[in-house]
C-alpha cells in the first residue's frame, strides 16, 4: 500500500490524462494508458514524462470543502493536474475530515494518481467578538472601545477581541485591521488595569461577527500551536499526511516546538511555514 509510507517513487498505471501528453510525440494516449502501452508507442518519452511529473517544480494545491470533496470530484481534480490536497483545519472536525481522506485516497487508488496530503492548521488568531446585531457600521472619526474581555457583546461604541494581552501589546499609534483590512482603526490610548484599549475608526465600514483581525507591527504574545492544533497534528501523524502547514509562524523557535511535539512519529512529514506577520518576515532567515 503506498499511503504506508511517504509517497515516493514511480507514479503507478494507470498513467495520466491523454490531454496532459498532447504534442508529446506519442500519438494516440488514452485517458487509462497504462506505463507500459506508452512505453510501446516511444519509451523515452513515457519515461521522460514520468519522471517530469514525479520532479516537477510546480505543483497545483486544491482545498478539498463541501464542493470538492466526493470521489467523483476528488477524480476530477486529479484528472485536472491537482498534485497536493490541502485539509483546512480551521473548518470541520476530524470525522469531516477522515471522510474527505477517505474519498481522496479511493480517488487516487481508482485513477491511478498520486496525491499529496497537506494539512494546515488553525493557528493562533485574534477575532472580532460577537455583536448585538448580525452587524454593525462603524463610522470615521467616532471612538471604539476594545476589550479583552470577549464576553462583551459589540455595538457601535465597544467591541471585544480574542486576545487576553490586548492593552499590554499596544501602544498609541498602532494601528488594527479588522475583517481582512475592511475595517481600520488606530490605538489612541491603552489601560492595562481595564484591558481594554481606546481606538479612533480611520474609515467607515460595517463588519459582522468574529472577523480576523491583525495587528502590523506588533508582536502578538500567542503560542504557535494551539491545545486544537495539538490534536489536529496527531491526527494528521495517524492518518500519515505528507505535509503540515503551520499557521502564523514567527519565528525559528516555533518551527523547532511543532516538530519536537511531532516526535520520532511525525519525522516524515515536511512542515510549511506560513510567514503571516511582519515579525515572522522579519525572522524569515
């Protein structure tokens, strides 16, 4: 069985799609030619096509979601080029995602295609809080309280944020971004004792609930690896994924935590690190 070990070697029979070799001087190719009868029109080229897929320096990742995720779809994907299926952690639980595995692998087995497996974590993230209405339009110019308190219910003039250092890691002058940049304010003045920080809205937009939310220049005091992370990765040892992409990576030391909590188990899996923050650019090296 190839999924007991990390996915090495020759790609198994049977071979590819017919449209991937158009033009490669191998006349007529099937959708379910094997190695061998390529290798009976002209072996160089089946060989040299092996290898070129087995070496290729592009590779196209999919996410597999509600859409993607059947055999059928799954197939289709494999048909289309897709090398590397990536497991969003931060939606589903792990029996949504051992089903997805599953339909992958009866996939891959059926078509004969070989198909990394990537699974990428939550991650540490600081959220927008829950509101008193679906949402709610902040106004340029007004003052909004931030808590670190995330049992406060949002409206107009107060909001909460998943994050319990909030007035300790800012300073007047930071600036926030809420809901993928939608939303901007600037720290006008912090209290540590409260936890809470006074904000100036910089532009007027409306956003719902438990938005991301992201602090430029600040170095956010968040563990690399959540307790749900944690048990994410051991599931991805046991189900023996082939990569681990870890979220919102700062620096080397916390590559260095993920692959000492992987142990001797989870040696084979190559981790990913996902640079999300001006400080994991800065320690990019």
């Amino acid at each position: 069985d190839s999924w007991e070990e990390p996915m090495t070697g020759s790609l198994p029979a049977p071979f590819i799609r017919k449209d991937a070799y158009s033009g490669a001087g191998m006349g007529e190719v099937s959708a379910t030619s094997t190695i061998e009868e390529l290798l009976v029109d002209d072996v160089g080229c089946a060989v040299e096509i092996a290898e070129n897929r087995n070496k290729a320096g592009t590779h196209v990742v999919c996410t597999l979601g509600p859409s993607s995720r059947t055999v059928e779809q799954i197939s289709e994907l494999l048909a289309a080029g897709m090398s590397v299926a990536r497991f969003n952690f931060s939606h589903g639980d792990h029996e949504y995602h051992s089903e997805t595995l599953a339909n992958l692998r009866q996939a891959s087995a059926e078509t004969g295609i070989m198909c990394a497996v990537l699974l990428d974590t939550k991650g540490p993230e600081v959220r927008t809080g829950f509101l008193e209405t679906p949402k709610v339009k902040y106004e340029a110019g007004t003052t909004v309280t931030l808590t670190a308190d995330y049992d406060v219910v949002g409206n107009a003039t107060q909001l909460a944020l998943s994050y319990p250092r909030l007035a300790e890691s800012l300073i007047p002058g930071n600036r926030i971004l809420m809901a993928d940049g939608t939303l901007m304010m600037e720290v006008q003045a912090v209290n540590c004792e409260a936890g809470t920080v006074e904000c100036e809205v910089l532009n007027t937009a409306e956003i719902g609930e438990r938005k991301n939310c992201n602090l430029p220049g600040v170095i956010v005091d968040l563990p690399t690896i959540t307790p749900k992370d944690e048990a994410d990765i051991l599931w991805g040892i046991e189900n023996q994924v082939d990569f681990l992409a870890v979220s919102f990576v700062r620096t080397g030391g916390d590559v260095r935590n993920v692959r000492k909590f992987m142990g001797k188990k989870g040696k084979y899996i190559q981790v990913i690190s996902k640079v999300e923050n001006q400080q994991g650019l800065a320690e990019i090296n």
